[in-house]
C-alpha cells in the first residue's frame, strides 16, 4: 500500500465520521463546524485524485462562502444559545430506511456497471483551459452559464430591494 | 550555482535512499520535510516582524521603541515569547472547549498555508498549483473561520461583537479583493503564481494596472484587519474584539497570525504586482532572485506600517460605506475598463504599457469627478438642514 492510498484512506474516513458528526451533534454550531470538515475531507480527497482545482473550488465555494453563511446564520438566530434539542423525531426510522435505499441502490448500480466501465483518469494537464473554453463557447455551455449569471445578478438585486429601507413618500405599508 | 534548490533537494533525496529508504516514501518525507521548513520559516518571521512594528512605529510617533534586550531590542520578542509560553492558557467557564482551542490555529494555519503557493526564487516554490489566486484565496479566507470560531466559543459578548464585526469586515472586503486579484490574472493569463511572475519579464504589473494594484493593497489591509480596519479588535469599542478571552500563547498564536498575515499580503503584493524575484541577474542566481523577493516585501511591509502609524480608525459605518459604495464599484468598473482594453491593445498592435496607464489616468480622473460632484450635492444637502449658530468669541 502506498502512502497515498493510506493518505486516501484516513481522509476518507475521516470525512465520513465528520459527516455523521453533522446530523448527530447536538448544538447546531458544532453540526456547521463539522461541515466544513466534512467539505475540507473531501477538498483533501480532491487533491489526492491530482484535481487540485477542483480542490481549491470546494474550498473557495463550500468552505469560505456556504459554510461560513451556515454560520453565520446560526449565530443571528436564537439556537446559538440553546443547549440542546432532541436529535431525532418521529420520522427517523423511515428516514434512515430512505437513506439505506438510496446508499444500497448507489451500490447496485456501481457494481452493476463493473470495473470495465470505469474511465481512465483524465491527466490534468490542460483540463482547466477546456473547461473555461467550454464554458464560453457558442456549442458549449454559454446558454447555462449565462442564465446562471442573470439568475445571481437578479438574486442580488432583490436581496438589495427587500433589504432597503422605503423611502420617504413612498408609504410604508408597500405590501 | 545555477540551481541550488534542485541540488539540496537531490542531495537530501540521495542522502535519504542511501539510508535504505524505499524511494516512494523517501518523496513523501522530502515533501513533508519541505513543507515543515517552509511554514516554520514563515512563522518565525513573526519574532523578527514584532521587532520591525515596533521599532517602526516607535520611531513614527518620535519614541525610541524596544532597546534593552540585546542589541537595539533584537531580543525583546524572544523574551516576550518566553513569557507568554509560561503564562496559564486560561479558558472561561461555559466556553466550547475544543472550539476555543482550535480558533487560533486555525488562523495561523490558513496564513502560513499561503506561503506554499509563493514564489520565492526562480525554480523555488512550494506547489505551483495552476490556480494559485484562488488558492490563496480561499486558504487565506479560512482564518475568518477562525476569528468566528473564537468570538462563537468564548461565551463573551465582545468577543462575539467582535466576530460580528469580521465577518462584516473580512467577507464584504472579500469581493474588492477577488475583483482587483482577476485583473493580474487577466494581464498574465493565468492563476499560477510562477506564472504571474514570469510574464512580468518585461514590466511588473503595477505599470500596468495600477489602481488595481491599490485596491488590492486596500482591501487586503482590511482583510488583515489592521488599523484603518481594525474594527473586529477596536479596544476603545469592544475591548479587544474576538480575542478577549485568551492569554498565553493561545493569544500570542493570533498575535503572530496578525503579523505572519501582514508580511504575507507584503509578499503577494510583491509577487503579484511589483513582479517578484525579477531583477537584474535574477536568472542565472536564483538566490539573488531571493533577496530581490525579500527586499520588494520588505518595502511593502514598511508601507503597511507606515499606514498602520498614520491613519485613525475608520467608523463601520464608514467601512461598509467605503467598502460597498466606492471600492466594490471601482473594482468591477477597473476590471471591465481593463478585460476591454488589454483586448483592444493586443488586437490593434498599440502600445500595451501607454494604452493601460491612459486607461487607468482617465479612471482616476473620472473618479474624481464622480467623487466631486457627490461630496458637492452631500453638502448641498447638509446646508439645507439648519444648525445651531456656533457661538464665536469675538476677536478684539
């Protein structure tokens, strides 16, 4: 066995621990900070798959931006100074059976395809220049990309308008 | 002495596997070697930075500084350190244990782990990932985890304002720093770090986009946190910000955080905008290509304590304002101008150095303009709200 595959190996479940950690943990802070561990797991997994930017992706987007905002949230809201809540409620036994399903049908299908379906890992060598082309390219995905765009630049602008204060003369009671 | 650095790592390498060592493992514990050298160095800049500061500033406020341990104080810091060691690491009741332990860690892993990506010589880098800016990035922006984590864990409500604060602070001055970070890229062609040095052969890239290069400088002194910004530790408003509960060295880690941090963003400005260890005979020495490194990052380092002595705090309602409603605007207005006429240089044949610095003369001047005319109509406006006649004492 080689480093990396004992490298591999202890992230791996280092990640999974921490993602049990999140649903199980009984203060909502601690279920956010194991998160972001769980999404650090997988960015170290990334690194060792030789995909480095898609590595420093899952940290930029799910690490700095989503996790912290989970944070964040959780300190704006009263929770932060609750001690506990129950962990489970009435629904956990059809919840886990659902996740056992899905777990087990993941497994099926893989197992199903066999190793001859598996792709060669791709070199990264000039992955990066065809996926930004890609995504500026008439046949590519501009359309996604774009609708992408108008969608955040819209999600902006509504944040800024729920956000403000009415002026004076346009009457308080907008609604 | 054309590679140095190759030569140690192919002695160690030959050192190692004449040991018996298998050579897979013996690259791992090169690796680990090197990163442990690396973070240690740029970690123990802290000793000699702390001495710098306040010696620096000392002499800007006519003081004289630290001058009785050892030579011109040179040990001062040491003995600091030593005494910071042996000094209880105290944690309050009803603080998250573990949480308050890890937060200054984390702050000091996120700056060191930047240096991993710096270029520091030619053919001496850590890792020269191709997406080294967004690398930074993303590492650096970890230490915010950090700073929440010790307002969150310590069950105090200054230390808490104080996060509320950073993340005001840290995150709104996040989105300056990635716009003005984009226009580098654009110049070079690429996120490497080696890369971004290398196309400044010709002409550092201050030349080019120099009001990038500013806002860069501004946003990630904010994001240091130092003062103009040092709103998330202000100790005439909320005592000491987040860090009001440590002592020891769990307080010393986010001291040297703070400094390794301030030294860190000299260093990328160093590399990303004043072209790194380019120099005269940089090339055929890569150690000179060091020293030209340290000198350019040192010079940034001094500007940064030179703001540090000068300026006042701002308000926070100043520093949103400042943030949102003049540097945010201008990044993405310098980053469109930029994107459209770098294009329009390459594709007509002008002059890439003239035609930037037009561009960037006319950005300024209509900022200028823009900043005119509103302060005009602000003070139109105040003009019209009546004031209590001030009461002047008659000169005889």
């Amino acid at each position: 066995m080689t480093p990396e595959q004992l490298l591999f190996l202890a992230t791996g479940a280092f990640t999974l621990i921490a993602s049990i950690m999140v649903v199980t943990s009984p203060r909502l802070v601690h279920g956010g900070l194991w998160l972001i561990a769980a999404l650090a797991g997988t960015a170290v997994l990334f690194v060792l798959l030789e995909n480095g930017f898609l590595a420093v992706v899952q940290v930029a987007i799910y690490i700095d931006a989503i996790a912290i905002l989970i944070i964040i949230v959780v300190m704006l809201t009263r929770a932060v100074m609750k001690e506990t809540d129950p962990q489970i409620n009435r629904t956990w036994l059809l919840a886990s059976l659902a996740a056992l399903l899905l777990f087990g049908g993941l497994l099926a299908i893989i197992a199903l395809l066999g190793p001859a379906s598996r792709p060669a890992l791709v070199q990264p060598e000039g992955g990066l220049d065809v996926l930004g082309k890609a995504l500026v390219d008439v046949d590519g995905f501009i359309l996604p990309f774009e609708i992408a765009s108008v969608l955040l630049v819209a999600a902006l602008i509504g944040a800024i308008v729920v956000a403000r204060t009415p002026m004076r003369g346009e009457g308080g009671d907008w609604r | 002495m054309s590679d140095p650095f190759g030569g140690i790592d192919n002695f160690l390498k030959d050192l190692l596997i004449g040991f018996g060592l298998d050579s897979t493992f013996v690259a791992v514990i090169l690796k680990l070697a090197a990163a442990a050298v690396l973070g240690g160095l740029a970690g123990a800049t802290a000793i000699v930075l702390i001495w710098v500061e306040r010696k620096l500033v000392a002499r800007i406020q006519d003081r004289l500084g630290p001058n009785r341990v050892g030579p011109y104080g040179l040990l001062q810091t040491i003995a600091d350190a030593l005494k910071l060691l042996t000094k209880e690491v105290l944690i309050p009741a009803g603080a998250d244990r573990l949480v308050f332990q890890m937060a200054p860690l984390l702050v000091v892993a996120s700056v060191i782990g930047v240096w991993a990506v710096m270029p520091l010589a030619p053919g001496l880098i850590g890792s020269d990932v191709n997406v080294g800016l967004l690398y930074i990035l993303s590492v650096g922006s970890i230490g915010t985890l950090g700073i929440m984590m010790a307002g969150l864990s310590s069950n105090n409500k200054y230390a808490l304002l104080g996060a509320f604060r950073t993340v005001a602070q840290m995150v709104s001055f996040m989105v300056p720093l990635i716009l003005s970070l984009l226009i580098p890229t654009l110049l070079a062609g690429s996120m490497g770090m080696a890369d971004i040095v290398n196309s400044q052969a010709g002409l550092w890239f201050i030349f080019l986009a120099p009001l990038a290069a500013l806002i860069f400088f501004v946003s990630s002194i904010a994001e240091v946190g130092r003062t103009p910004f040092d709103l998330m530790e202000a100790d005439s408003e909320i005592v000491a910000g987040f860090h009001i509960e440590y002592s020891g060295m769990a307080f010393g880690m986010f001291f040297v955080g703070e400094f390794v941090h301030a030294f860190t963003i000299s260093a990328l400005m160093a590399v990303i905008f004043l072209g790194g260890w380019r120099g005269p005979g940089a090339e055929a020495f890569p150690l000179l290509g060091l020293v030209y490194f340290l000198i350019k990052t040192s010079i940034m380092y001094f500007v940064v304590i030179w703001v540090r002595a000068t300026f006042p705090r701002i308000r926070i309602d100043q520093m949103n304002a400042f943030n949102w409603k003049f540097v945010t605007p201008l990044a993405l207005v310098v980053l469109m101008v930029t994107a459209i006429v770098d294009k329009l240089a390459i594709e007509s044949g002008w002059p890439r150095f003239l035609v930037h610095v037009i561009a960037n003369l006319l950005m300024v001047v209509g900022t200028l303009v823009i900043l005119r005319t509103q302060a005009a109509a602000l003070r139109r406006r105040l003009d019209v709200v009546p004031e209590a006649p001030v009461t002047q004492p008659e000169t005889a």
